[in-house]
C-alpha cells in the first residue's frame, strides 16, 4: 500500500498538532460526540453542533461523517 500523503494539520486543544491522513478517503468515520469534540475542538450540545462537528471532520478527507450522540 502506498504511504498516505497527509494534506492538513489541525491543533487539537492543548495536546499539540495532530496530523490527519487518510489513506482511504472513500471511507465513513463515526466518532461519538467526545471524539467529535476532540478532533474539531467544537463543544457539542445540540444537533446543529454535531452537524457542524461532521462538517469540520469531512474537511480532514474522508467522504462520509456520521457524528453519534
């Protein structure tokens, strides 16, 4: 398999720069609401929230985000 090339770095809270590869970007990516949080830095409270948190993670690459609550 080839190496995935990683196109975009975002900061995660206080943890430092998390870089986000995907070497299958035709794939579905399902974090649950602390995940979602974790990964956009959004705090989560409504669906409106979740859809924006999915909307932040589908710029990371992969095609489909399914936030779970």
């Amino acid at each position: 398999m080839p190496e995935p090339t990683c196109s975009h770095t975002t900061t995660v809270m206080d943890a430092g720069t998390v870089r986000t590869c995907s070497p299958y970007p035709d794939i579905v990516i399902t974090p649950n609401i602390p995940e979602a949080e974790v990964l956009t830095g959004l705090e989560i409270r409504t669906e409106k929230d979740m859809a924006e948190a999915a909307r932040a993670i589908h710029t990371f690459g992969p095609s489909y985000v399914v936030v779970k609550g």
